[in-house]
C-alpha cells in the first residue's frame, strides 16, 4: 500500500531510505489522477520490498509541489538518494511505470 506523503514525513521519507521512492503527484479533481491511483497501488503491492511508493495531494502540500516545480498533474518522481532521478507526467500504464522503476531497484 501507498504511503501519504506531508510536509511532516516528505523529507525524511525521501532522504532516509535506501530504497527508490516514488511519489505520485495528484488531486482529487483530476480524472487522470484517479486512473492512475490504483495502477500506483498495483505497484506499491508488487514492490513492497524494492521500493518505497507515496503519493502527495497537490492542493493540500503546496509546498511540496511547488518544490519540485509540479505544473500538471498526474506527476510520477523516482528519488534515490534523495535526489530526482526520472519523472514521468500524465497517465502512464502499470508496465511503463514498472520499467523505469526497475532502472533504480
């Protein structure tokens, strides 16, 4: 399962794991969005070991959005390290998603 991502836990989630962590940008109002929540859920089960998976909601962490520049939504970040290491904007399919995971598992 998808972890929700604040301002509160953001910062430590994304510099104190090992792992990759991807962050799932998104709203309540936005239909690409809700296609894309259950794919992001699909994910967090298969990589429960591999990888971190959250997700922010852009109108209640501003901050967080505006940090990372997010002007469209859905936006899916892969940190390592605590750095930005590949995004992908708009809807993506599972096996899309999956793939450029793999590249930092």
């Amino acid at each position: 399962m998808s972890i929700v991502l604040t301002k509160e836990n953001f910062d430590s989630t994304i510099v104190e794991n090992s792992q990759p962590v991807l962050v799932d940008f998104w709203a309540t109002w936005c239909g690409p969005c809700k296609m894309l929540g259950p794919v992001i859920e699909e994910i967090a089960a298969d990589y429960e070991d591999k990888a971190v998976i959250g997700k922010v909601n852009v109108d209640n962490d501003v901050e967080i959005a505006e940090k990372f520049g997010i002007m469209s939504i859905p936006a899916v970040f892969i940190f390592k390290d605590g750095e930005v290491v590949d995004k992908m904007i708009g809807f993506r399919k599972k096996e899309q998603i999956a793939a450029v995971l793999d590249k930092y598992i």
